[in-house]
C-alpha cells in the first residue's frame, strides 16, 4: 500500500508517503511491483497492493487467487511501479474530462473478502 511514515531526525521530524510491501510491511525502493484484480462484468477492482519482486511478489500474487478467484472472473494484473508512477503523474494533470479520445466508465471497488488469509508469509 502507499502508506504515510513517521521519520524522526535531522533536519527536522517529517511524514513520507511511502510505497509499503504488503507481504514483509517493508519499504519499497528502486523496483517492486503493484499488483491488483479486475472483472469487466461487473465493473470492478481490488484496491493496489504493493510487492518487493521476487518471493514477496509471488505470495502476493497467490493471495490475491484466494481474495479474489478467478472462478469468480477476477483477473489479477501486476504494474511495475516506475511506469505506475508516470502513469499517474500523467492523470493528474490530463483530467478524464478533457480526453477527446475515450470514455472513462464507472468502477466500483472491491475490498478483499472476509475470509481471505492473510497477506503475510
């Protein structure tokens, strides 16, 4: 998840919106993946989870089978977050609105189910 963290320290305290794995709860720097599920119908999404590549990715990844299973229509997708980062940066200034080009269609968001396990290892 991106998640606010407390630093302590010179030159001064500060809170850092950080990328936060969602399988150690460390912090994600230089290369990791977002990872999220998606059904067309309904449309509807998972929220963004974040994931170290590698084994943190991988547990994610069979997590997110068992929160939202594909026998149910979800399709799990993963970005890496460099490009979700320019991504982004692009929507912010590019309102939906203003695109000539496409329509953009309402979504609801999905929570993770009740009973799914937890993401940790």
């Amino acid at each position: 998840m991106i998640e606010f963290v407390i630093r302590n320290g010179p030159p001064q305290a500060l809170i850092c919106p950080e990328f936060i794995c969602d399988t150690c709860r460390k912090q994600v720097t230089a290369s990791g993946n977002l990872l999220y599920a998606r059904r067309t119908d309904p449309r509807q999404t998972s929220p963004v989870f974040v994931a170290h590549k590698g084994a943190c990715d991988r547990a994610l990844t069979k997590w997110l089978g068992t929160a939202y299973p594909e026998a149910d229509g979800w399709h799990h997708s993963w970005e890496e977050i460099q490009f979700f980062l320019s991504n982004l940066v692009h929507n912010f200034d590019h309102p939906y609105a203003d695109d000539p080009d496409g329509e953009y269609l309402d979504h609801q968001l999905v929570l993770p189910l009740a009973g799914a396990k937890s993401r940790t290892r």
